[in-house]
C-alpha cells in the first residue's frame, strides 16, 4: 500500500479563534490585546488569534522613520511592535495573536519564520504564490506585470514570552491608501492584494484557510538552536 501522508494536526482546544466582522478601532484592539498577554502570563486565559480589520489607519513601530510618513491622510499610531511604517484598513485581514512561547521553545525567531509559512500556506489555498524574500521582511509575490510585490506584512511583540500583534494579509484593501506612506521602509516595490492578482479575495475563505494551517504552525513552535532548518521537518 502507499504510504499515507501524515494526519494534520487537530485545532487545539487550548488556544481560542476570534473573528470580529465589524471594524474594531485600533486603540481599543491594542488595549484588549495587552490585556489579554497579562492575562495569559498569569494563567487566567486561553491563548488567542483574533482577526479583524481595521478603520483606515497608519501604525508607526519601533524602528519608524518620520520620513517615511509622506502622507498622514489616516490616523497615525504607536504601535509598540518592531517594524517601521505600515498600513491597515477595510479589505485587509489583520491577525491579532497571543500566543504562550513559554512552553512552545521561547524562540522568537522561530515563531516568525513559522508565522511566515503559516501566511505562505493560506495564501496558497485561495490560489496565490507567495514566499519569502531574502533580506526583505513580509511575505512576498509577483503581481500582473511580473513585479515582485508585497501581499503580507507582519510585526511581533514578545512581553514575558507572551507575543502580541500579529500579521496582515491583503484580501481587496484600496491599495492606493498604502501612499501615505513607505509601507514598512520599503519603496522600490509595490503591494498588491488577491484580488489585485485575481485570487479567491473572500476574507472568510481567507479565514477557513487560517485556520486549517494553524495547528501545523503551532505544532511547529519550539527552540531551534542557530538555525530553523531541524523545526521544518518531523513536526
């Protein structure tokens, strides 16, 4: 008989998966995210991924340039994550994830490549070829006119190994409000979106596909030394 590929992780019980469908406002998201981290750290909560979109808004990270505000048109914010400048509003899936590193290998370099192959996968359900990009951050594609371009993007906060922010996926965002600003520092190239690149742009579709993917990237998540290469295989 052939062999069998291996069962996909179930959704584990532990981690609860939020999905608000009316615009959250993004000072009130941030402060029921780190209210959540605390409330994880101590033991009172499940672990979370909650996804939502945002009003129209620019958020500014640790390592923003001001210079990289060319446009303030949106609301500017602090967002307390690493990066630089970057978009979110309507037709953007925005993920949210609070996460427990303390038993899961406390290696933040890790969760990120993984949280990359998480995106990478979903993506590749609703019929769209993304990657990495070497030395660039974010989740990368090419667009109609052969044009590497930026579909993704993510940004993550470690407090007591609990992580906060999360991801954002292009589903059918306005791209032009991306303008405003040199998304992530990044300006010689474009974003694009699924739709923009005839994809499956249904947020729930976009959501199924999450969610199917997640437990193999949870699975994932553990130390890995120097290098991620032994956390790619056998888990």
């Amino acid at each position: 008989m052939p062999d069998l590929p291996p069962a996909r992780p179930t959704f584990p019980d532990q981690v609860e998966w939020r999905i608000d469908l009316a615009p959250v406002d993004y000072p009130a998201a941030l402060t029921d995210m780190e209210a959540r981290a605390a409330a994880i750290y101590e033991g009172q909560a499940q672990e979370r991924v909650w996804l939502l979109e945002h009003p129209p808004l620019y958020t500014a990270g640790t390592s923003a340039d001001p210079a990289e505000l060319l446009s303030p048109r949106f609301p500017v914010y602090d967002a307390g994550r690493g990066g630089r400048y970057t978009y979110h509003g309507p037709g953007q899936r925005i993920g949210y994830l609070n996460i427990d590193l303390r038993e899961r290998g406390k290696d933040v370099r890790n969760f990120v490549h993984h949280l990359e192959g998480w995106m990478i996968a979903a993506l590749g359900d609703l019929g769209i070829a993304a990657r990495r990009a070497e030395g660039r951050i974010g989740i990368w594609t090419d667009d109609p006119h052969g044009r590497e371009a930026k579909i993704g993007a993510l940004g993550i906060r470690v407090r007591r190994w609990v992580t906060l922010h999360g991801f954002s996926i292009n589903v059918d965002p306005d791209l032009s409000h991306f303008g405003g600003i040199i998304p992530c520092g990044i300006s010689e190239f474009p974003v694009t979106s699924i739709a923009a690149l005839g994809g499956n742009a249904s947020m729930a579709a976009l959501d199924s596909a999450l969610r199917d993917h997640f437990p193999l990237f949870l699975s994932r998540l553990a130390r890995c030394g120097t290098g991620v290469e032994q956390c790619e295989t056998g888990r």
